[in-house]
C-alpha cells in the first residue's frame, strides 16, 4: 500500500505520516528544498523506512505525475497560511490543488482516493451560536479563507474523474503546533490574555484525531464525494480553554483585557514594516478580523454516523497531552 502526501514536514502532516506508517503504508512525501524535516527524522532514520522523500514543486503537474505511479492514497496538506495577497494565495491554494489533480490524472493511476485538507476558514464563521454544518452556503472572511474555498471548487470539478473527499478542520492543536503555543507561552509566563469584550466559542480538534479522522475517511467508500468537518466533538469558550491551559501548567495567570482597537493598530504597524522587509507578518487586519468573530464553531456529526469517526481527545486530556510535549522538548 502507498500514499503521497504534500505537506508532510508541517505540523499536522507529519502526524499524517506517522499514522499511515502505523498502517503499514509507504509514504511518499513531497518536499521543497527549503522545507525543516526535523518532524519526519525519526521516520527517515529507521532501517526499515517507509517513507521517501521527492523534490518537486505543486505548480508543475508534468514533474509530480512521476511521483505518483503506483500511489494509492492522496493526501494533499500543503498550502499557505500567509501570504502577502490574494493572488499568492489563491496560485498555492488553489492552483497548486489544481496541478496535483491533473498530475493524479496524467499519472494513468488507480487511485483509491484524494482527500484534500480544506479548513473552517473556507466556509466562515458561524452567525450565532449555531455550529455549522457542511451544508451551509460558505462565506469566508479573509484572502486564505476564499483561496482554501477556492481549492475546494477546483478538487468538485475532478469528482467525475477522480474519488475526492475534503476535510475542513477548525483550529488544531497538539505537540509540534507553533500557533496556539502563543497561548501557552504567555499563560507560562503568567499573563491570560483576553480578546474583545465578549466570550467567543470555538471548535477544536487535537491532532491526533484529525489525523486519524482523515485517514478513516480515505479508507472509507462512504466518503468519496463528502465533505466533512472533524471536531472534539465539544463547543469551548476561549476563557475555558485558557483556563484549561493554565490548570494543565500549574499556573495562575493574571488576566489581561487586550481591547481590538489595540490589535488593529498593531496589525497595520507590522503590515507597514513587512513592506519593508518584505516578509509575510504573522499579525494583519485579516487576522485581527478572525479573531474578532465570536462563533468559529463547526459540527462533526455527519462524520460521526457516516465515517464512524470518533475523537478520544476531550480538551482537558489533549492539553495535558501537548503540554507535556512542549515541557519534554524544551518549549517552555
């Protein structure tokens, strides 16, 4: 059995890896020359190894059709999470998806499925406190949102030609996760910080879950042609889960109100200085916009009775879990 998987060096790829592996697969990974392998080191040193590496680059169908004789499993992670407009965006996100499709046909395979990795981001926020579901009408908020929307169109117009089944993930956590490692850093060091005056609710999964929820779909007929979000299965108030972070480090934090006009004024100081240094910044006014919504909430029950898939990561037990990581690998 082999599998291709962009996006493999990456936080959740390299999960991704490590559970096809699990099963008995042989990974074949796509990399750049500047990608970190540090995540997939213990894989490739092991005598027996199951995963190979392939230079190569997503715009350029004719190059990763080579890589994919024989393959049997898709899974197409890579893809941009900053960029410094839309158009970079959308060539990745969107066209990047689209090359890898035509690639998977060029290459004359039997494929058994192509999952694409999409994200909440792709279909918005929820209105009210009602979560949604993979039937609403997307309206994506931000430049990454609409391109990741975009690959999602672009892999429906190969469901006639190829088995494509697409994940929308909402915010992922777990060991290696650089982003919501933020939080746990400035719990650590005793300050909780409180965005906006009012609660906000969000959807999680940890990792491990999503991964193994991913894999269930590919192996699963049921999924060709779905889309599915995959969850904790929990709605999380972002005060409850900063006050699950602090119990999992022994902390007690001070609570720090952080008012939006603040952060709107940041994100147009760090855009102005990256013109400059012409970097991507991690803050912008797009960001500040996603972190102003109160309800990034998704449902995972289609899943659930369609897929089987059930999370064994409640909140409390994967924070545990990722702290623990971080204080192993000197994170904090």
């Amino acid at each position: 059995m082999k599998a291709y998987v962009t996006g493999g060096t990456g936080f959740i790829g390299s999960h991704l890896v490590e559970q096809l592996v699990d099963q008995g697969y042989h990974v074949t990974c796509l990399i750049r020359k500047t990608s970190n392998l540090r995540w997939l080191a213990p894989l490739l040193t092991a005598k027996s190894s199951q995963v190979r590496l392939v230079m190569g680059d997503l715009q350029d169908s004719d190059a990763l059709a080579e890589h994919l004789r024989d393959i049997d499993l898709v899974f197409h992670l890579a893809g941009l999470t900053k960029a410094p407009d839309a158009a970079t965006y959308d060539r990745i996100n969107a066209g990047g998806t689209k090359a890898l499709l035509e690639a998977c046909l060029a290459a004359q395979i039997g494929l058994d499925r192509f999952v694409y990795c999409s994200s909440l981001a792709a279909v918005g926020p929820s209105r009210d406190s009602t979560p949604q579901s993979e039937g609403v009408t997307p309206q994506p908020l931000t430049d990454y949102g609409r391109s990741k929307l975009k690959g999602e169109m672009v892999a429906h117009e190969y469901g006639n030609r190829l088995p494509i089944t697409i994940i929308r993930p909402p915010a992922v956590y777990g060991p290696r996760d650089a982003d919501i490692f933020l939080f746990f850093q400035m719990i650590n060091r005793g300050v909780m910080p409180i965005l906006g005056e009012m609660e906000k609710l969000l959807s999680l999964v940890h990792v491990k879950d999503l991964v193994t929820g991913i894999y269930i779909a590919a192996a699963s007929e049921r999924a060709i042609g779905e889309t599915y979000f995959l969850t904790d299965g929990e709605i999380h108030t972002w005060m409850g889960i900063e006050r699950v972070i602090a119990d999992a480090l022994e902390k007690y934090p001070f609570r720090v109100k952080v008012p939006f006009f603040l952060l709107d004024f940041v994100s147009i100081l760090t855009e102005t200085a990256a013109k400059v240094t012409r970097q991507t910044p991690t803050l912008n006014r797009q960001k500040v916009q996603d972190l102003k919504q109160r309800f990034w909430i998704c449902d995972s029950t289609k899943a659930q009775k369609e897929l089987g898939y059930r999370p064994t990561y409640p909140l409390e037990k994967g924070i545990r879990n990722t702290a623990e990581w971080y204080r192993a690998n000197g994170w904090l």
